[in-house]
C-alpha cells in the first residue's frame, strides 16, 4: 500500500464509556463524519483511506497499542471526543499527548503550524478540571452554532436537531480537509503505553494569592446627561462624575466603582480608579509592564456613545490579554423591546472583536452581568488577569493562532485559554442571562506540564 493510502484522515479518539454508554450516537458521527469527509475529497479515495477507529480496524491477533501507536503517528489528523469520560480516560491522555507532540514536533522541524489536532465537544465538560495545556485548544467557533458550543453534539444528537448537527458536521470535515492538506510530518514508532498523558489533569491549584494592584477604568455616563437624554433608565442613576454611577438598586454599595473596590480590596488587592478616556491603550500596556492588572467598568448606556468610543473602540482593536471588562445589566434596564435591542447593539458595535468572548471562559469579558454576580465575576476576572500575568512565561507562543485547533493559518478569530466560546452575539438575545462562566472553584491553574512527544512514565491501565 502507497505511503498515502497509510494515511487516514483522521483518528477517531474517544472515550470507551461514551462508545458504550451511546454506541449509535458516537457511531453515528463517526460515519456521518466520514461521509460528509468522503465527498469533500472526492471520489477516488476508499473509505477505510478516510478515517480510523479501533473498534472497526483492530483484528484478532493485532497488537492493539502497536496499532494505536502507528496509526497516531501516521493520521493526518486527530479528531478528540471531548466529554467527562474523555478526560478521566488514561489512553484518550496518551492518544492526546502523543499527536498534540507530533504537531510540535513538526512545528520545530519545518517552522510549519498544522491545526491538525480537532476537538469535538461531546458533552459539557468543566473547565477547572481540565490541565493547562488542553486549554490552549479552542474547540468551538461561530458557524458552529451556539446549541452545540452550550450543549455539545451527543444533546443535537438525542434532541434530533438535524439542522444544527449537520452543520458541526460539515465544519469539523472542512477543518479535517483543510488540515490534511498540509501534510503533517509522520512520527516514528514509539512506545505508546509509556507516554505519559494528560488526563487526568492534577489538582486544581489555589487561586492566585499574592497582593497585587488592579487599575480600574469606568465608562458611565453623569446625571445632567442622563436628564437631558430622558428614557427609562435616566433618574436616580448617575451623579456629577461617573464614578458616581450605580446601576444596581438599591445600591449595596454608593456606586459600582466603591462596590468593585472594595470587592478587590477585601481580596488583598489595591485599586487605582479613573475615567476611561484618550490614550487608554498606552495605560494599559503600560499597567502590565508594571506587572498591574486592569478592569474596566461600562455603563451600555454609553460605551457606544460619543464620549467613551474611540478609546473602547480602541481597546477593542487592540491586544490586552491581563485586562477585563465588566458591562452590568442595571436593575431597571429594559427587559425587552426596540429600548433594549438599542442599548445591547451599541455595546456590540463598539465591542466588534471582544463580543465574541462574552461567554468564554477565561472570563475577562462580560457583559449583563447581575446584581448578585457582581462580586463573584470581579474576583473571577481578578484572579484570572493576575493568574496570566504571573504565566506569561508559559504560553504556547509557537502555537499562535493555530492553538485554536481550527484550519490552517489559525482558523476561527476566537480566544483561546478555556474552553468553551460562544458563537457571536445575533444568534443570542442579548437580554437573556449570559452563558455563566467558571465559579470560584473553576479558575484556570497553573500547571506547567511539558508537551514532549513521548514522555517517560509507564503506565499499565489499558481503558480507553
């Protein structure tokens, strides 16, 4: 057999209890997958050429790891099946370790980045049990509809949501086309029950327990504006500076800025506080020289208001990766209505670029955030900018991009610390309560695991 037709596609890497569990829907993917894929790439390639699974290709008498090991190191490819029992499974850790190792690897051999490792959201998984470098990953982008990024595909599957299945489908075979394409270099043979995998990932670590101090910026609009302008949510608001503004009522603290504050101080944080205005971008690149963290508070009401957008629109265009923002939904903001609709697309107008990220969890973009979660998605946003602050040594900087495991030349325009993002804001209301982000129990560790293709450490557990 020629060197391609020893090339699968794709391998099909998932968990032996979600097989069991839902043999017909996890067969059902697979086959559907390799269809969608066949008529991608046309006729003249055999099907057994498309994809490889263990369960349809091992034979009696093959020697199941050597088989693994091979076909890992040959597939142009890798489809992940991510679900809890993926990432409680030893050999899916090893299977994941050993491509995610063959894709830097060729990386360092030819400066060529290959998104040739895909994942495929199976069921919900909790981000704070995931290791670090699974993270990295982003497996979720726009065209992929938000059902499957809230749900995964196991729910379209059960809940016969043919439509919103059919396109996650298409979209993981043209990733899987587009990445096979590129050629990934093949691993030489090795020994695949002594790598050492990721899963399961070691405790999650304490949040970040040093004091530092946290910049905060707000956007918000003053009383003589708010009268002047009339509507529903003037009176009773905002004060002479905006600073002053306090959207929840009755206010549990004077303003939102003394509430935030003392919010960060009761962490053992210290606080600066000014007005966002012209230069923002040069302030907060220089807070994270000064190894300071920034949030910045925005009344919707006039982030896409005269005053304050070309400095959010700045920011927006900009790269600030130890910065959040906070856009509270006020107590008597609209429910509904041309009002609300109003108010939501000018905060995503202004917000072209980080609107995508409202639901994602690394958490340093939120908007309708609540009374009552006020103080929980401060600490988060805290914890989590001081947190990539200290780790700015221990990104993935070849990665680029491709981290987000999607496409050639870095496939979807989305973040990508955690998992999952949500699709972009028209296919949601905007007034709805937001996807929830991590609780205090799911900040993102600190784990400094090394990505080398074949790490030492035998290990005897043969589940898959």
């Amino acid at each position: 057999m020629e060197q391609d037709q020893q090339r699968p596609y794709f391998f099909f890497s998932y968990a032996r209890r979600d097989f069991e569990a839902e043999d017909a829907f996890v067969n059902q993917f697979f086959n559907d997958l390799r269809d969608e894929l066949g008529r991608l790439v046309g006729t003249g390639v055999r099907v057994e050429e498309l994809a490889y699974r263990d369960t349809e290709q091992l034979r009696l008498g093959d020697d199941w790891a050597e088989k693994l090991a091979a076909m890992l190191g040959r597939s142009r490819t890798m489809i992940a099946l991510y679900s809890p029992a993926y990432f409680t499974s030893l050999y899916c850790g090893k299977e994941w370790t050993a491509f995610r190792g063959r894709v830097r690897r060729h990386h360092e051999d030819s400066g060529e980045l290959i998104s040739a490792l895909i994942p495929v959201l199976w069921e919900p998984v909790v981000p704070g049990e995931l290791a670090e470098e699974v993270t990295k990953i982003q497996w979720a982008q726009p065209d992929m509809g938000e059902a499957y990024a809230r749900h995964g595909l196991r729910a379209l599957l059960r809940t016969a949501q043919s439509e919103a299945y059919e396109q996650v489908v298409r979209v993981v075979a043209e990733r899987i086309r587009d990445a096979a394409a590129r050629r990934l270099g093949e691993l030489p043979e090795f020994d695949l029950g002594a790598v050492r995998g990721y899963f399961p990932p070691p405790a999650a670590p304490e949040a970040v327990s040093a004091p530092g101090m946290v910049r905060l910026f707000i956007a918000a609009g003053r009383a003589s504006e708010a009268a002047a302008e009339g509507g529903s949510y003037a009176g009773g608001w905002y004060g002479a500076k905006p600073w002053h503004w306090a959207p929840y009522h009755p206010p549990t603290q004077p303003s939102l800025a003394a509430r935030a504050q003392q919010v960060i101080t009761a962490a053992g944080h210290t606080t600066t506080l000014e007005e966002v205005g012209d230069g923002l971008g040069g302030k907060l690149d220089q807070a994270r020289e000064d190894s300071q963290v920034s949030i910045l508070l925005v009344d919707p009401w006039v982030a896409g208001g005269g005053r304050y957008r070309s400095a959010l629109r700045e920011y927006d265009d900009q790269n600030h990766p130890v910065t959040g923002v906070m856009v509270p939904t006020g107590s008597a903001d609209p429910a509904d209505g041309p009002e609300r609709d109003a108010l939501w697309a000018g905060v995503r107008d202004v917000f072209r670029r980080n609107w995508l990220r409202r639901s994602d969890l690394e958490h340093l973009f939120r908007v309708n955030v609540s009374r009552e979660s006020f103080d929980s998605d401060l600490t988060i946003m805290v914890t989590v900018a001081q947190n990539k602050l200290m780790d700015d040594n221990l990104d993935w900087g070849d990665d680029g991009d491709d981290s987000f495991g999607f496409g050639p030349g870095g496939g979807a325009a989305m973040p990508g610390l955690a998992i999952p993002a949500a699709p972009p804001g028209p296919r949601r209301d905007p007034s709805a309560p937001p996807v929830r982000g991590p609780g205090p129990q799911d900040l993102p560790h600190q784990s400094r695991g090394k990505d080398n293709a074949v790490p030492l450490r035998g290990d005897q557990d043969h589940e898959h």
